[in-house]
C-alpha cells in the first residue's frame, strides 16, 4: 500500500509530514554494499584459476551473479509471506531439512565435492542441505521458543527438549561431514535459548556438556584430529596440512595497511587453496590490506547491530516470533562471519565455512537471500504496527 504524504495545518506555517519509509534503508545499503564487494572479490580470487581451469576468467563470478539474481527474485518473492506464516509451517520446514540432511547420503541423490557428501543436485543447482538446515533451525527454534517460553524459563526439561533436535541434525551433518555447520547451528540455537531468559545454571550446564561433546567429535576422527594440531603449529606441517593456513598467513602479511592492489594478489595463484571460497578474507587481506579488513568487519558489525535492533523492535511490539527470528538470524551471521575471519587467520581450525553474502557458494548466496528476505519483513511488519496500519 503507497502511503501519501499527510498535509497538518497548526494555524501557520503548514508543513508537510511524510512517513517514515517501510524498510531499514541503511540495513539495505549494508547489504548491497556486502554482496557488491563480495562480487567483486570472487572475480578477482577467482579469475586465475577459472581461466586455468575452464578457460573462462569470469566462469565463478558469472556463476555467483546468476544465483545472486536468482536470490533476489526469490527473496522478492519470499518477503511477501507474513511472519505468522512462517510460524504456523516451522515444523514442516524443519521436517523438509532432516529429510534432506538424511538424503544427502544417499549415493545417487548426494553427491561428493572434497571428501564430503554436503550436496544434492537439482537439475543443474547443487544444493547444500546444511545451509537450509540452518535457516530452518532458526525458524524452528524461534516457534519453539515462543511456544514454551514458560517452560524455558522455568524448567531444565524446556532447555533440554530442544537439544536431542540438535543431537539428531549434528549426527546427519557429521555423516557428510560438515563439522562448522555443526558448531554454527549448535551455537547459533544455544545463543537463542539464552537470549530467551533460560536459567543461567541450566545453560551452564549444557554449554559444558556440548563443549565436552565437541572436543570429543574434534579428536575422535584422525583428519580433524590433524586439522587441530596443524592450526596449532601451522608451520611444523606447512608442505601438508597445515599447507593452506601458512599461505593464508603469507597473503597477510604481504597485505600491510593498504594491500598490493586489487587483482594483484599473488597467493590466489595456486598458492591458497579455495580463494574465492573458505579463504576470500585472506585474499582482501592481501589486495586491500588492513583498511579492507576493517571495513569488512565494519560492514558485518553493523549489519548484525542492525539486526538485533530490528529484534528488539519486534519484542519490544509483542511479535516475540518475529524478535526471535531476527536474534537468530543476527546470531548466525555473527558467529559465522566471525569463525570464518577467524579461520583466515588461524585463530580457529580450518573449517569449510564461508563468508555470509560474500564467499562463492551458489546454494549459501540463495540461502543468505532468503534470509534477509525474512529479515526484511520482520522490518517491514514493525515498522507497519508502529504505524498502526496492522
């Protein structure tokens, strides 16, 4: 519905007010100004190798712009769900995603890229469950949550219901094995049941008993085990495992404060492996050296500060689904992007994680437009209630 500027006469002068606009126009430049610098990071890690290997220099970034378009219509087409919507079929979104994390390995329905059983083909897209998993847990987890709010708050059966849903999506994921997907949703649901005034004894407890279960899964397979170890002295490994964390290290250091230039990185030649993907940052680190680093982190921290804000708007107008949402989605970002640049530089082990709108990744990039989609509504329905047009 357009909304005409309302004319108020108080005796003289007259003046007009006009409403306030139905989305976040600073959240939507954030955005824009994300994905356009990620679009051109992919072309620029990314050209060597395309043209190496399919004799097309802009094979990836054409790719990446394909699902980004393909992301924004179905984004466009996505934000006209209303929340209540989502909140009624949460569970069946969530039942879709086990059933996908559990077909996935199946051979002849999944298939494998480096080891990993993560993708399923449709037509000419290869999807990754585990990020549709992520989205779904968030929108279960948020019906949960506004469900058994009493139940949270008062008894450890409410906060532990909730984790045997997240024992059976982390035994899928760790078949594939996808182990930062894992961490992501485990952290991003643990973060939403705190936010939703859980006891802090009973989260203690759990925390403890999650972070000794990971520590278990982290040692029990010998490959991860290596991958610890390797983080831990990079160098010691530098021609094995722990090969692509000291070539990322190198891409930093050869950085500095303003970079070598863009497209005049010399590690995406060969020397890092999955430039344009699981190491991106790296390469910003190299070309634009630490003044893009710290607009990157600028970019995401202001885009997960917006995010929250757009949460507590939604609590603060008794939309507890919709606050919910948005903690969450702001939680996923948030641990994502920061395990990610963490992972670049080598404060965390090497994980398969990209960064959120900005990394190559098909199936993550229409995941994450979806996502803001949703984001963009919860926006657009406060902002509609503040007005009393709802």
């Amino acid at each position: 519905m357009k909304m005409q500027p309302v004319t108020v006469n108080r005796g003289a002068p007259r003046r007009v007010m006009v409403p306030p606009p139905p989305y976040d126009k600073w959240l939507i430049l954030t955005i824009i100004s994300i994905v356009c610098l990620g679009m051109l990071m992919v072309a620029s890690a990314s050209i060597v190798v395309s043209d190496q290997q399919l004799h097309q220099p802009f094979y990836f970034f054409y790719k990446q712009l394909i699902f980004l378009v393909m992301g924004v219509l179905l984004g466009g087409l996505i934000a006209q769900f209303e929340m209540a919507d989502w909140e009624k079929v949460s569970g069946y979104v969530l039942v879709g995603a086990l059933l996908l994390l559990a077909l996935v390995l199946f051979p002849g329905l999944g298939h494998s890229v480096n080891g990993s059983m993560r993708w399923i083909g449709i037509g000419f897209l290869g999807i990754q469950v585990s990020e549709i998993a992520k989205f779904a847990m968030v929108i279960y987890m948020a019906s949960y949550l506004v469900r058994c709010h009493t139940e949270i708050q008062t008894t450890f059966m409410g906060f532990l219901k909730p984790m045997g849903l997240l024992g059976v999506i982390c035994i899928l994921l760790l078949r594939e094995p996808d182990f930062g997907a894992a961490v992501v949703i485990i952290a991003t649901s643990l973060g939403m049941m705190f936010l939703a005034g859980v006891r802090l004894r009973h989260f203690s407890a759990i925390m403890l008993v999650v972070l000794v279960g990971l520590s278990v899964i982290a040692i029990s397979a010998p490959y991860r085990l290596h991958r610890l170890t390797s983080f831990l002295n990079p160098w010691e490994h530098a021609y094995s495992s722990g090969y692509q964390l000291t070539q990322s290290f190198i891409a930093f250091g050869r950085g500095g404060w303003f970079g070598v230039g863009l497209g005049k990185s010399i590690q995406k030649l060969f020397y890092l492996p999955e430039a344009h993907t699981d190491f991106l940052f790296a390469v910003i680190a190299e070309e634009l050296g630490l003044i893009g680093m710290l607009v990157v982190i600028g970019l995401f921290t202001y885009l997960v500060v917006r995010i929250f804000m757009i949460g507590r708007r939604a609590q603060s107008l008794s939309q507890h689904f919709s606050g919910f949402v948005a903690y969450g989605i702001g939680l996923w970002f948030a641990i994502q992007f920061t395990v990610s640049i963490g992972v670049n530089c080598g404060l965390f082990p090497t994980k398969g994680l990209t960064l959120p709108l900005m990394s190559y990744g098909g199936s993550s990039l229409l995941v994450n437009c979806i996502t803001i989609a949703v984001l963009l509504r919860i926006d657009y329905e406060n902002r509609m209630m503040a007005l009393g047009l709802r």
